[in-house]
C-alpha cells in the first residue's frame, strides 16, 4: 500500500465479533464497492447485486433479532457498518439505512405473528425496502400528510402520493404512513405494502445534484389494497412510529455523512501528499496543513457523536435530542469537509476525473433528508427549552 493511501479508521468495537464484521465490510466496499461508484454514479445505476450480495452476507438486518433472520448488533456497531459503506459509496451506505429504516416499524411495533411471517425476507432475503412518509405538500410538517386509508371490510384501501421516496419504483416493500382518522398526527396508520401491490406506481425518478445512482421518486397509490394484517401497530399510533423510526434513521444519516467526509478527507491528504508546487508537496504548506487539521477534527467529533447517541439508544435510553445533534453536526460536517477538499485538489477538485466533486454534491443532500437541519434545531432546542408557545 503506498503511504499516501488512506489508512483504515481506528474502530470503537466492543466485540471480536464487531471486529470481524467490520473487517468483512470493508473487504465488500474496497473489492465490490469503491471501484466502480464514480462510473455508476455518473451513469445513474443502482447497484441491486450489490445490496443482493449485502442480504446474503448477513448486512442488510444487522440491528435486529436473530430470531427473524437479523445480525442482532448494538447500534454502536451497525453505524459504523453504515460509515464504511457511505465511505465507499453513499448510494449504498444510505440505501442500507433506509431500507433500516422501512424495516424498523415492523420489527419495533409488529406483532409476533406479522414478524415471523414478513420480517426473514425483509432482513435476510434479498428484499428491498422504502419508507414512505413525505409527501408533495407535506415534507418537514409530516403530521398534515394527506394519504388516506379507508376501511373495506377486513381491508384497507390506500389513496394518495408519497414523495421524495428512496428506493420508489423499485423497493420490493413500502412502509406507509396514512389517514385513517382526524387531522393532525393522532389520525395517521401505519401499513406494510408490497412493492408489487396493484395500484401501486412511481413517477419517474427525480433528477437530482447526487446520489445519481439511487432513485428518488413520488410513489402513487390509487385504491391500493391491503388486508387488515398488514397494519402494523394500533389505529392511529402511525406517527409515532413514525418519529421513532426518524430518531433511529437520523443517526443513520450521521453516520454516512462522517463516511462521505472521511472519504473527502482521505482524497485530500492523498493528493495534498502528491501535488508539489514550488518545490515541495503542498501538505507542507502551513495554511493547508491547519485546513486538514480541522477538517480531521470535526469528523472526528461526529464520529464521537453519532457513537454517544448510539450507546444511548443500546442502553434503552432516551436519545432523540442526541440524535438530532449527531444528525445536525455530521452533515454540517461533511459539507463542510467536501467543500473543502474541492478547494484543496483545486482545479482538479472541480472535474469529474476527481471523486472530491461527487462527494461535495452528495453531501449537501444529507442536510436535508430525514428532518432538515432546521428542523434538528427545532427539536433539540424542545429539549432545552419546551415546545415553542403559541
């Protein structure tokens, strides 16, 4: 390995078995993953062998009971699982925290009976998920969702469109939030529908600044219908789910956001090594050295962060404030971090033929997703101080 190459993150792994988990992650991202990301990325493929390879290998349930095909890993492990692979490919480190997150209602608020019948093929059989709250006039307000379910006898029917929905058009499963009762966040149901359900469509996919490969789009559901059984939870008890999911998919987020920086950082100082101007490398140069120094510091804090919310949520403690600041931080963090690698290649930074673009226009979407970073100040601004008077 030349000197210059980046050199693996020093872990926080409570386990050997944590320990060999990592090592077989790392091996899939830097043999099936890394290689080829900027040519798909630029092609807009999604690498489904890839998360094929990732359900055989035990990756894709990590989180959650052994007894229904899952890894049974603390969230202090899965996480960094997600960083490794965001660091590869962000198309794919995101794709698994979604597809996490699409999972988590049935796996949290399921009964037995739903778990031992959808959960194995969720967790370890090849299935792909999306997580369906958003919707075209209803984004960081997700309580005034406007998606109906009517009850039919022992079904439900479903009307309406979701959007901005990872995985749209082709998930295998979607986990939708919907109105079965009044306005506000007490009416809405949660349901798993599959991909394949009659009545059920995506739009064409959004064309996006990044993240190219991994489609977003608005799935339609006209008169979609689906038994009584696939309600998962109580009537009405759908938005908490939901929020309970978002605290769990936010340090998701985090934790793929410090991959995308730790990716930008490694390419920085890579090329900061190789570069010489003036006579020497330009890692010489002062003013250059304290932008990596920083640039290492605050993605080091993140790692920290996202890591302290985690034993939290391992530990049955409340973590939702903590959540939202590892969310907060980190995706600020890769922002920044990004920007400032284009600026440390330089020229070189802005072409293509450079991964520092790529992760600079992928980055900024992390910042958005999953409750803004607007609104991760809302909500731990409720922690310190109360909800905001009206």
């Amino acid at each position: 390995m030349p000197d210059h190459a980046p050199q693996p993150v020093d872990r926080q792994l409570p386990t050997d078995e944590a320990r060999d988990l990592i090592s077989l992650v790392r091996d899939i991202a830097q043999r099936e993953i890394a290689p080829k990301a900027a040519e798909e990325e630029d092609a807009g493929r999604f690498p489904r062998e890839t998360f094929t390879l990732l359900s055989e290998s035990g990756l894709l349930g990590l989180p959650y009971d052994a007894e229904y095909g899952g890894g049974e890993q603390p969230y202090e492990v899965y996480l960094q699982v997600l960083e490794e692979l965001a660091a590869a490919r962000l198309t794919v480190g995101l794709g698994v925290s979604v597809h996490t997150l699409a999972s988590h209602a049935l796996a949290t608020y399921g009964t037995k009976e739903q778990r031992a019948e959808h959960l194995p093929a969720m967790l370890g059989g090849g299935l792909l998920g999306a997580y369906c709250l958003s919707e075209p006039a209803s984004g960081s307000d997700a309580a005034s969702l406007r998606t109906k379910a009517v009850r039919d006898g022992d079904r439900w029917v479903l009307t309406g469109t979701k959007a901005w929905i990872t995985h749209g058009g082709i998930a295998d499963f979607y986990t939708v939030m919907a109105r079965t009762g009044e306005d506000g966040p007490r009416g809405i149901t949660a349901f798993l529908v599959p991909g394949d359900a009659e009545g059920l469509s995506a739009a064409a996919p959004e064309r996006k600044m990044g993240m190219k490969g991994s489609p977003t789009a608005q799935v339609h559901l006209d008169g979609v219908r689906v038994g009584d059984e696939r309600r998962i939870g109580e009537e009405g008890q759908g938005f908490t789910i939901a929020l309970s999911a978002l605290d769990s998919g936010r340090l998701g987020i985090a934790a793929c956001a410090v991959g995308v920086a730790q990716a930008a950082l490694d390419a920085a100082v890579g090329y900061a090594r190789e570069r010489r101007q003036f006579g020497r490398p330009i890692a010489d140069f002062q003013g250059l050295r304290f932008m990596l120094a920083d640039m290492a510091t605050q993605i080091e804090a993140g790692r920290a962060l996202y890591l302290a919310a985690a034993r939290l949520k391992d530990a049955g403690r409340p973590f939702a404030k903590q959540a939202a600041m590892a969310k907060l931080h980190c995706t600020d963090t890769a922002m920044k971090v990004t920007t400032d690698a284009v600026q440390i290649l330089g020229g070189y930074g802005y072409t293509a033929d450079f991964p520092a673009e790529r992760y600079m226009r992928e980055a900024k979407v992390l910042q958005i997703v999953e409750g803004t970073n607007q609104i991760q100040r809302m909500v731990i601004a409720r922690h310190l101080a109360g909800p905001e008077t009206r």
